[in-house]
C-alpha cells in the first residue's frame, strides 16, 4: 500500500496542537528520559515506541474506565485505547524532531460485523525513503506488534474479506470523526458504544 501525504509539508508532521500538545513539560520530561537511552533518531523512535506499547496499559485490556485523548493526559494517566496511545507517541515522536502523522485501519469481526477504526502512527525517519507505520496499542496473547522500518509489524494486518481497510492517508491532525466521539465519552464504555466505524 502507498501512504499518502494530506499534507505536501512535512513541518505539518512535527506541529503541537491541542491533542498532540509536545511542549507539555509532561511530554518534554519523557521525551529527555528517552532520548538519554539513545542519541540517534532510530534508537529514540524505537525507544519512544516501546514506552508507549508497554508502559501505558491499552484501557480496554486492563478494563479502565477512563478516556483519554490528549497526550499529555495519556503519559499522565497511563492509560488510553489505541488512539490516544498513537497520540501520546506521535507527541513523544514530534518533540525530538521526528515527523510523525496518525493513520487508520477499520478492522472487524471475522463475519465482517462491529467495525471499529484502529489508530496507529507512521514515523519519517532521517535518511529514510518513505513512511513506516507503528502501532503502539499494546501486546497480549495474539498481538505481537513490533517497532520495524523494514517491514510492518502491527498489532492486525488487515482482511479484506472481512470489510477491513488500511486507509492510506497520513493525517497531520488526528481524524475529527475520532476526535468528536473521543471528547465526548464520560467512559470507556459509552466510547466503546460510540466508535466510529469508518472514516
């Protein structure tokens, strides 16, 4: 699959907004603990990744009732589904440098039923030819996601005969259909109930 750019400017993949807020001091902290396991930006970016995937628990697996969205707030509370936890390591990402834009997967049951949006990141890595995507969303039994450049690791691949799409663009700014159903759930629950279920 080709990955699509929204936008032609690359700086738009390093901005701070109010969801990946990287000049929180929450962010910057965590950002110079990483970046002291390693000076070049691979080893920072694969340090960052596994930070995400396995210090902030997936809400879901770990049946926590709160909803996070805002960076920040992930790394604070460790805790969020996989689109907070692509925020959280898009802000870790973009405050050294690194462009980083969210991107999206539809996944389903195996009937095809109870669509969901996943969201995951890709990473522009200096020297690099193109985009590689990461999914921080946290392993467990059946989901063995890796940080790689070479190949994908993600936590699913998709199956078309079940109706799942790897949606190719790369967002500069999480997905306003995400984002509405994000900031509006009191809980992980109702959010659950609230998914969208394409983009």
């Amino acid at each position: 699959m080709e990955l699509i750019q929204e936008s032609p400017d690359l700086a738009a993949y390093l901005a701070a907004d109010d969801v990946i807020d990287h000049e929180h001091p929450l962010v910057r902290e965590a950002a110079g603990r990483l970046r002291a396991e390693g000076a070049d930006a691979y080893t920072y970016a694969k340090a960052a990744y596994e930070f995400v995937r396995d210090t902030i628990p997936h809400s879901h697996d770990v049946d926590d009732m709160r909803v996070t969205w805002r960076a920040s707030d992930v790394i604070a509370q460790r805790t969020g589904i996989c689109h907070a936890k692509a925020h959280a390591l898009a802000a870790l990402l973009r405050a050294e440098g690194i462009p980083t834009a969210l991107c999206y997967q539809r996944l389903a049951d195996d009937d095809g039923s109870n669509a969901v949006i996943h969201g995951l990141v890709a990473v522009k890595l200096p020297g690099s030819d193109g985009w590689a995507r990461q999914d921080p969303r946290g392993n467990k039994p059946g989901v063995d996601a890796r940080f790689s450049l070479e190949r994908e690791r993600l936590a699913f691949a998709v199956r078309p005969e079940a109706g799942e799409v790897d949606y190719p663009m790369l967002y500069a700014s999480p997905h306003p259909v995400v984002m509405r159903v994000l900031r509006a759930a009191p809980d992980r629950p109702y959010l659950w109930r609230t998914l969208p279920a394409a983009l």
